[in-house]
C-alpha cells in the first residue's frame, strides 16, 4: 500500500486498496470513475482521533467543540452556510478536509496505475465544495477526466455569480 502520512483513517484507506486490487484483478475494466469521495454531511462530519490528531499535528490547533461559534458560525443556518471564514483556523480545518479527500484519490490513481480515473462534481461551486470537502484543483493532478455535473444541491445551484464570490 502507498502511505499517505497526512490522510485519515489507514484502516478504511488500506481496506479501499485491498478492494481495488480485487476488482483491477477480477474484473476488466477500461476506466474507473472515483465518486462520492466527500462528506455529504458536511462540515461537523468527523471527529475521530485521525482528524484530531492531524488537525493537531498540521496547524497545532485542536478542533473545537460544535457550540464554538467563532470556529463553527452560525450553526442554526443551513449547513451549506456554516464556518467562520474569517477566522485561520476554520480555514485550516476546511484545508485538512479537503487535502484528505485529494489525498484519497492519489491513493486510489497510485492503486489504478495506467487505468484513467475520472472523477464528477456536482454543486462545483466553491461555496458548496468547501461545505463538501471538495476541491477539484487540488484532485486533478491525480485525474485523467473531469465531468462537471451542473446540478447542484437546489434549483439555486444555476445561479453561478454569488458561489464564485
């Protein structure tokens, strides 16, 4: 298995690997399609002890309790709209969230080899994929395609101005 000091997890991560040998082994395959790799339920989604100690271990910082609104925001809004980006430390910790799922697809290209990977996004705007822990620039040097999916969360999803602000 390739090590990935910085990613969360090595139980599930080595599970993954084990799973894409067997399938690159049993089944002939052309291309795959790694989807799903965020966390649809958002921002307060993991609290185990690998975020927590690379939270830690990255930015010396410790990942605050949910009722920290000065990390956390205005948590009785919609999900979509929580975090206090003004402060660095949610920042950081939207940066972890997001190299780890990047890091998940180096891992899962380093298993493909020469096989492409692709990748789709839906909801590809920013305001959206931080909530998501989705950052498409930091996955594609590991992606052989892209599929932008112009779907989104909500019919509001179109209106493509106000999420690039």
């Amino acid at each position: 298995m390739v090590s990935f000091k910085r990613d969360n997890n090595p139980g599930f991560l080595d599970m993954h690997v084990k799973y894409l040998k067997r399938l690159l082994n049993e089944v002939p395959i052309d291309a795959i399609e790694v989807d799903d790799m965020y966390d649809y339920v958002g921002l307060a989604s993991c609290g185990c002890k690998y975020c927590r100690e690379r939270f830690k271990r990255d930015y010396n910082r410790e990942i605050p309790s949910f009722d920290d609104n000065f990390f956390w925001g205005d948590t009785s809004k919609p999900m979509l709209y929580w975090g206090n980006y003004d402060n660095p430390a949610f920042r950081n910790f939207i940066r972890i969230k997001s190299e780890s799922v990047a890091n998940h697809v180096k891992l899962v290209k380093s298993t493909a080899g020469k096989i492409p990977l692709q990748t789709c996004s839906s909801s590809t705007g920013p305001i959206v994929l931080n909530t998501i822990s989705l950052n498409l620039e930091r996955m594609s040097p590991y992606l052989d395609f892209f599929m932008l999916e112009n779907v989104g969360q909500n019919g509001n999803g179109v209106n493509w101005v106000p999420k690039d602000q």
